[in-house]
C-alpha cells in the first residue's frame, strides 16, 4: 500500500515561486478585485467563470513578484443563492459543441443591451409556449417563403392602416361575411 501525501491548502508555497493559500472572501473593491482574509488583494483569475462573493472559500495563488493574488477557484459557498458566470475584464464568451442545452427549473431569461440573434441556418427553430408574447417598439418585420397559421380565433387591430395585398386573395366563412364600414369601395 502507497503512502498518501496530503498538502495543506491553507497555505502551500511552491519552491519560492507561487504561494497558495486558502481563505475567504471578505469583500469586493472592483470588477474582478477582491479582498480575501480582510488583508489580501486577488483578482479574479481569467479561469475562475464564477464570481467570487463575500463569504466565500477561494483558492488563491500569489506569484512571487506579483503585487495581487489571484482567485483560481471557488471552494465553497456558505449559503447557495444565485451564481454568477462572468469572465474577468469583460471579455467575450463562447460556447463551442455539438449539442448545447440551458436549462432552469423556475424561468431562463436572455437579455441584451445591443442586439440578440437566434439562428438555426440549416435547420428548424422551434418555439413551445403556453403564452407567446411579442413586443417591438419600432418594428416587427416577417420574411418567409410560406406563413402557415392556425388559430381557432384570430383578432388583429390596428389604430391607423390595416393592409392586405396578395396577387390573388381569397375570403372564405361557412357561414357569414361582414363587411362595416363608413364607406365601402369595391372595385
């Protein structure tokens, strides 16, 4: 049977190069800066996608002439509440693989201050819902080959023009057609 050797994390030092050391997050001073035990400053290290709160358990790395240390990862959170992934100094994100899924028990929310784009190019976008709302404050533009709908009511006002334009137009009821207006041009 091998001997197990077993590391103290609460401070570790690597031949005088790279010092880790375990401790908590006492407080945040910016973006991606923490202070840790009360006494020492780390930054969020690029690899660390979660962001460190006050009350957590980090593992941190202090390189020898460096003047910060850094926070290489979350050891544990005194009470679970919401995590937030968000990379150091506000870099891009990209999720690469053949099948990607976001799942929450409760809601997702998506949201943008500039612009959000779904596509499937090659494929079949799909939308399942009890409820569908669509809200634009300018425009809502549709472009498709084909709009099939089914509805088993179907209402559309509009405070100022309703147009319907197509080559040929049919109007179908099985049982009456109304037509109201002030006046009515046919023709």
């Amino acid at each position: 049977m091998q001997a197990q050797t077993v590391v103290s994390l609460r401070q570790y030092q690597d031949e005088g190069h790279t010092r880790l050391s375990q401790g908590v997050v006492t407080g945040a001073e910016a973006e991606g800066l923490f202070t840790v035990d009360h006494a020492t400053r780390a930054r969020q290290a690029f690899s660390c996608l979660i962001t460190p709160e006050p009350g957590d358990t980090v593992l941190t790395a202090r390189p020898e002439s460096a003047k910060e240390a850094f926070i290489l990862a979350i050891l544990s959170r005194p009470q679970p509440r919401q995590a937030r992934l968000a990379l150091p100094e506000n870099e891009a994100l990209c999720l690469h693989g053949k099948r990607l899924s976001l799942l929450g028990q409760e809601s997702v929310d998506i949201a943008s201050l500039g612009e959000l784009s779904l596509s499937a190019v090659l494929g079949v976008l799909s939308l399942t819902s009890r409820n569908i709302f669509q809200t634009a404050s300018e425009s809502l533009i549709q472009n498709a080959r084909n709009h099939i709908g089914r509805v088993h009511n179907f209402a559309m006002t509009a405070k100022q023009l309703l147009r319907l334009h197509g080559r040929q137009q049919i109007i179908t009821a099985d049982q009456d057609v109304r037509i109201d207006g002030e006046r009515i041009n046919m023709g």
